[in-house]
C-alpha cells in the first residue's frame, strides 16, 4: 500500500470514529453551584413565639418577636397620647367593645371605673365628678373629675421618660396586691417605672404606670390603665 493510500484510509477510520462517539446527556452533567455565605441569610427567620415571655425588662432590652413589637409599639403611641392629652389618638387604640378600666391601685377590682373609646375623645372636657374606689390606707372614697384624676392617678409623672420599662415583668412593687395577671388572663403587660423621684424619700415616692393589651379578632387593644404607689 503507498504512503498516500495509508493517509487517506487513517483520515477516513478517524472521521467514522468522530460520528460514533456518544453524544453527552444535558441532563445527566453536573455543575458545583456556589455556596452561599452565612452572613448573606436573615438573622432570624423563625416564626414569633405562640406565647410571650415571662419578663422582658428595658433597659437593657433584647430584640423583641413580632408579637411584642407591635404590643411595645401600641404602648408607646398610648403613653405619648396620654402626656400629650391626646384622647382621639388614645381613643383609636382602646377596644371598641370593651372600653378601657382606670385602676387607681394595683389591686383591681370589677367597680373600677371603665369608659367607651367614643367617652374618651371628648373626656376632658366632662366635668362630672365620677367614684374611682377608695384611697389605700384611709379608705376614703376617690371622687373626682376625670381630669383630677387623670392629674392623680395616671400622669402624676412623666411616665413617657420613665427611666426603666417592662414588659410582662412587674417593676414597683408594695403592700398592695398586684391581681393584674388574674385579672387579665393571657393580657400583656407595659410598665412604665420610676424606682423614685425626691432621693429623701429613698425610693418610696416610687411611681408606676401599667397598660394591659389584649388580643381581640387579631387586632391588640388597650383595655387597662393602672396606676401604682407607695401604700402605707
């Protein structure tokens, strides 16, 4: 055989190799995809929990869940509402149904004095002198004005700069039984605390105001005001 047959018989047994190799599978190739780095995901993507904590106390205050997000967002609105004397914003965060109680102590009571969200709005403007309940230690009757009371037993301090919060944890504490969590079941709980005022009194010029939430149809309403102090 010439060199140029043998040339031409290699060129030819190479081509008919080329068309019967197999043809790769798109579907069967695999790739390495990049990892994701850690710091790219979110944080925290759990769901919020199904009850709230026990004790949440600022400061320091950690991340709240989504829960006590919006109930600490409810009570800033509501304490900033009740220093400015605001009561068509405080009005629209009351329970349309129930209304809102006014508690002089921390001890609470069926009698204590409740309002509609639509009595609120114009509220300051009544001067009718309503029954609160009695004075702690003297058992005197509470007979005031709203706006006497509002001075006495619930913005007596500018609660909205309290230097110490809590959420479902009591901060003030004395002689007076604090029924809240009974009286409100599955309630949550703001405090607003000022561990004291006048350093002579050492401490017992302590001043706190609680505002209880409750969770109605998905919404948080506020449906309790509580005033506490120092009673002999």
């Amino acid at each position: 055989m010439s060199i140029k047959s043998a040339v031409s018989l290699f060129l030819l047994l190479s081509l008919l190799a080329a068309c019967n190799a197999p043809t790769p599978n798109p579907t069967t190739t695999s790739a390495t995809l990049p990892s994701i780095p850690p710091t790219s995901l979110p944080l925290d993507i759990s769901p919020p929990p199904t009850s709230p904590p026990t004790s949440i106390v600022c400061p320091p205050c950690p991340s709240p869940s989504l829960l006590n997000h919006i109930v600490l967002n409810h009570a800033f609105e509501v304490i900033q509402s009740l220093k400015n004397q605001d009561m068509i914003t405080l009005s629209s965060y009351i329970n349309p149904v129930s209304g809102v109680r006014f508690s002089p102590y921390s001890y609470l009571e069926e009698t204590d004095r409740v309002f509609s969200a639509n009595q609120i709005i114009n509220i300051f403007a009544d001067s009718k002198v309503y029954s609160w309940g009695e004075h702690a230690g003297s058992g005197e009757p509470i007979d005031l004005s709203f706006w006497d009371y509002y001075s006495r037993f619930i913005y007596d301090v500018d609660f909205a700069n309290a230097p110490q919060m809590s959420l479902n944890g009591r901060l003030g504490g004395g002689s007076t039984i604090d029924n809240s969590p009974e009286f409100y079941p599955g309630a949550m709980i703001v405090e607003y605390y000022f561990p004291g005022i006048d350093p002579q009194y050492e401490g017992l010029d302590w001043r706190s105001l609680r505002l209880v939430f409750t969770e109605d149809n998905g919404t948080w309403y506020l449906i309790g005001i509580i005033h506490d102090a120092w009673t002999p």
